[in-house]
C-alpha cells in the first residue's frame, strides 16, 4: 500500500477517534502535536489501525511509533 | 539514622556499578555521587537552609534522584510536586507543605513565587556523602494523595518509619544484590517509587526508569528484555495491557516479580508466571499511610493459591506491622470475619499532615493484649484465614447497599468476568436521578450484545446485584498512579 493511501487511513482513525480534524498528516508530526492524543487515545489509536488495516503490532513495534512517519513505515512493513 | 548511612556506605562501595539506566544512558553510582554533592552543595549554600520540607520537581533524570538523596544526607524531606499535574493541585500542595524551596532540573521552570534550586548543570565539588545527624522523628518526605473530598491529603514519613519498612522488607529474603536489575516504572509522586529506587541503592543494583513521553506497558517490556530486568515492582494494571501480547514475553532472567496498589487477579497472574518462568511473584499490599507496603503473599506455582472472588489473598503481615480486622465500632471481629482491615506499627505514619479531622476520622486506639495501640483504618474489607493469610474482599466504600442489600461491587467483577473471555470490567454503584442507588457495569471492549452474560449473572447473583446499566469504553482511563481511575468510569453514568 502507499504510504500516501495509508496516511488517508490513518487520517480516518484519527478523526474518529479524537472527534476533530485539526492536523496535518506529515511524516514528523508527534502525538504531541495533535489535539486529545495522548496515552489513553494512543491505545485507542492502535487499536482502531489495527482493526481498520487488518494488520496486529507486536509490542516491540509499540515503542517504534515517534512520529508519523515511523507509523506508515511501521504499517508498511506489516501490508 | 542507620539507614541513611547504609546508602552511604552502598553508593561508596558500589562505585563502578551501574546506579541507573535512564533514557539508554547509563549512570555509575560514581557519577551519582557526584550529582548527590554538586546538588547537596546548592542546597547547603541556600537562602532558606533551617526548612526541613523541600519541594521537588519530578522529572525523569539523574538529578532528580541525586536531589532525593542529597536532602536525605541533609536530613530534609522531599515533596514530590509533578510538573505535569495542574498548577492549582501544585500550589495547594506547595502551601499545604509550606514550601519555600523547590529543587528542580527542568530548563524552564515551572513554580515561581518560591526560590528554585537549580539542580542541573552544577559545577562539581568534592564527593562528599558524610550525612549530617537524622534522628527517627525527621520527616524523609510527604506525599499528597487525592482525598474523598477533592483536597489532596498530606501523609508525612519519618526516616523512623521508612527505616521499619526497609527492616521489613529485608526480612522478606529478596536478596537484591550488586547484580540486579531493577525496574522504576513509578511516578515519583507515588510512594511505589521510593522502594524501587530505595532498595536498588541499598545494594548496589541498577535502575531502569520510564522516560516520560514512552508507553509504559511497552516499554517496560523492551526494559525486561533487552537488558534482562531481574527485579521489578508493577501495578497489575499494566499486566493487563500486556495480556494481548503475553505470548511475546519471555523473561527467564526475571528473578522477582512483585505487584501492589490493586487487586491482583489469579488467572492473569496464572498467564504472567509463563512469561517470566523463573522468577517468584508475590502481591504486596499496603497504604503510603503505612510506608509503601506491610503484607506479602507468594504465588505458588505448583499448587493452590488463596483467593476471594478470583483475586489472589495479600498475605501475611511483614515484620514491622500488625494487623487486625475490626467492624464498625472497632471491635475485633471473630477469626474468618470480614470486616475493615487496620495497621499498626513502625511502618505507620503520624498522622495526615494538618488534617486533624481526618486523622480522628481515620485513626484509633485500641487495647491490645494490654497495650493501648494507635491503628489506621484502610478502608479496605478483608478477613483472614486459619493461616494468618489476610484476603483482600474488596473496598469498604466499594460496597454499596441496593435495595437495603449489601453488595460487594467485586462480585460482580468477578462473575461478570468469568462470563466474558479475557474482558476486564469494572462494577461500580452510583445515583440515578431519582436518588435510588444502582449498579453499572462497564466493559473495556467494543460494544457487543450483553444479553447472554447477563443471563449468565443472573444465575450466580441475586436479582439485585444484576448492572441496570452497561457502558463501553475502549481503554479504562486510568490515574496518575496508573490505577484504574473509578472516578473517572463513574462519570460515565451521572
């Protein structure tokens, strides 16, 4: 999948998650940038990925996510 | 005070080891000598130098811990102040404790209005961590905790009373050596903390921390593994992050595996033991009233384990602590009753700091074998068995009278748990808005059909304990001591 498609889904979960489309999707951006993303949400966020991509992250790959840009290759590597 | 001459004489003896691994970063206990005396220094060259109650910032960094112990060697106490908590739960903390002075290693600081000790970026001065003269009665340090009432409540530690828990513990046959690992995955605003830390320093053993911004539950996980963690103190709460991912762990080098602040259920602890085969669990129980723990209960792996409604027993009283069951007059229940569970010993506190409503609420006195004993009630409902072993029923104020029914909200945890597969739940009582009181159950999962598990409930309850109401959340919030926040779940259905 391109990462540009996967980005549109996380976009989605995002969305729907914190009830807000205040952001914008670059590769540095961090929890900490966005609105109502934090540890609680996180876990939501994970979950909803999970479930919208059909794919499951090993904990190891939990500690990987800095910013945006290691979830899409995170993801990637999973598709 | 021996026993700040005991983590003198650790942290002089243990030079070359490893004191702490924070961020990747490793620190000697050279290195933290250093930072303890360039930290002591300061404070020794403060304005305010008779205030015995220092505020500390708690930020995730050599300089913090160095500040801990470099007030202990002054003979001070610390106040842990989170930077991170609301500036009016701070300042409430700050004129409750009377501080003047704070110690804190951010850049930018965070309380103004009192003189800040900067504890980062000192020149160093000559290792010096002679402590001065500490007498029993000194405070070691407070800690707010979140009162019933919304006004955080003051529990003062004495290094007397710190020194009987650390007896205490000893006596449990740990044996934490210059070899260990240990984790530090508590906030320092919580007292969990200070054995994580305490006990490492004691003998010589590393300490692995939680760098703020990560995942705790993960993160402890890349701690275990990668540099073979050996001793760690949990909340059970982060067992149940972890249960997802349970066939990804294994620890073999995990030699203690402690739990404490919540009950700790059977089954996940059942599944935990195969993720760490060698180590010994135990669930540890205690109050910060009662200086971080008083009871241990070993898990057995090979045979039977002591539980109430599927959560393992706390066990039996540690060294320095005696416990006993009282009803609602304080009378001594009869052996294998319930009712409230009350400490005493070396290990209790003086007292809620300038609370004395709180302190009559809370404490009493009673003839003991001829001795008149000061006891603290934990509001915990407990009964012991033939054995000594305390079983942990559940909160006082957890109870709830339904339809002039007494109902334990942790029975209905528990057979709504064995109703579902691997879904925690939480029962909680609250008031509709016609004044009558009602049972929620909440589920940590998606929203499903509950249909069938209440049916099942309905045949292990009565009909008053079935939940009126059910809620979905997708994760339990849970609060700054990383328990689940009941409060919180509460909101759900007022």
């Amino acid at each position: 999948m391109e990462a540009s498609e996967i980005k549109e889904k996380l976009k989605e979960v995002l969305v729907s998650v914190l009830n807000h489309d205040r952001f914008e999707l670059y590769d540095e951006l961090t929890a900490k940038d966005v609105d109502g993303w934090d540890s609680l949400s996180h876990m939501m966020i994970i979950t909803k990925i999970e479930e919208g991509l059909n794919i499951k992250f090993k904990l190891r790959d939990l500690n990987k996510l800095k910013n945006l840009g290691s979830l899409v290759a995170v993801i990637q590597a999973k598709i | 005070m021996n026993l700040i001459l005991d983590i003198q004489r650790s942290i002089e003896n243990n030079y070359t080891n490893n004191a702490f691994c924070i961020n990747h970063v490793h620190y000697t206990y050279k290195e933290f000598a250093q930072v303890i005396t360039n930290i002591r220094s300061s404070i020794q060259n403060a304005s305010n130098q008779d205030e015995k109650i220092v505020g500390l910032i708690t930020n995730d960094d050599i300089y913090t811990y160095g500040s801990i112990i470099a007030l202990w060697l002054e003979g001070k106490a610390y106040v842990p102040i989170h930077p991170d908590f609301p500036e009016e739960r701070n300042t409430t903390v700050i004129a409750q404790a009377g501080i003047t002075t704070i110690l804190d290693s951010s850049v930018e600081k965070i309380i103004h209005n009192v003189e800040v000790i900067s504890t980062s970026n000192l020149s160093d001065v000559s290792i010096d961590l002679t402590p001065v003269t500490i007498s029993d009665d000194d405070l070691a340090y407070i800690f707010f905790t979140s009162g019933t009432t919304g006004t955080p409540k003051g529990v003062p530690i004495t290094y007397g009373n710190l020194s009987g828990f650390i007896d205490a513990f000893d006596k449990l046959n740990y044996n934490i050596s210059s070899t260990d690992r240990c984790l530090q995955m508590f906030e320092l605003t919580f007292d969990l903390s200070v054995i994580s830390y305490l006990a490492p320093i004691l003998n010589g053993a590393s300490i692995y921390t939680i760098p703020k911004e990560e995942i705790k539950y993960s993160y402890i996980f890349e701690l275990m593994e990668d540099y073979e963690l050996t001793f760690a103190l949990m909340v059970p709460s982060i067992l149940h992050y972890l249960r997802p991912y349970f066939d990804e762990i294994d620890c073999p080098k995990m030699r203690l595996s402690l739990f404490c602040g919540e009950a700790l259920p059977l089954d996940v602890t059942e599944e935990w033991a195969k993720c760490v085969p060698n180590a010994a669990i135990t669930n540890v129980y205690g109050p910060t009233e009662c200086t971080i723990f008083c009871t241990e209960y070993t898990y057995n792996r090979e045979g039977i384990n002591k539980t109430h409604n599927g959560v393992l027993a706390i066990g039996k009283d540690m060294q320095n602590t005696t416990t006993i069951i009282v009803d609602d007059e304080n009378k001594l229940v009869p052996k294998g009753e319930q009712g409230e569970l009350c400490l005493s010993g070396a290990q209790l506190t003086s007292g809620y700091w300038k609370n004395e409503e709180k302190n009559k609420a809370s404490f009493f006195n009673l003839d003991i074998e001829g001795k008149n004993i000061r006891f603290y009630r934990t509001g915990d409902l407990c009964t012991v068995d033939e054995d000594g072993d305390i079983l942990y029923l559940g909160r006082v104020d957890f109870q709830a009278k339904i339809q002039g029914f007494r109902v334990e909200l942790s029975e209905i945890e528990f057979h709504a748990k064995a109703a579902l597969d691997k879904i925690n739940v939480v029962a909680l009582a609250f008031v509709n808005n016609i004044h009558n009181t009602e049972i929620g159950l909440v589920l940590e999962t998606k929203t499903f059909d509950t249909k069938e598990m209440l049916e099942v409930l309905k045949t292990k309850l009565p009909h008053y304990m079935i939940p009126t109401q059910i809620k979905f959340v997708d994760t339990f919030p849970l609060n700054t001591n990383g328990k689940i926040d009941r409060k919180k779940l509460k909101e759900l259905f007022e």
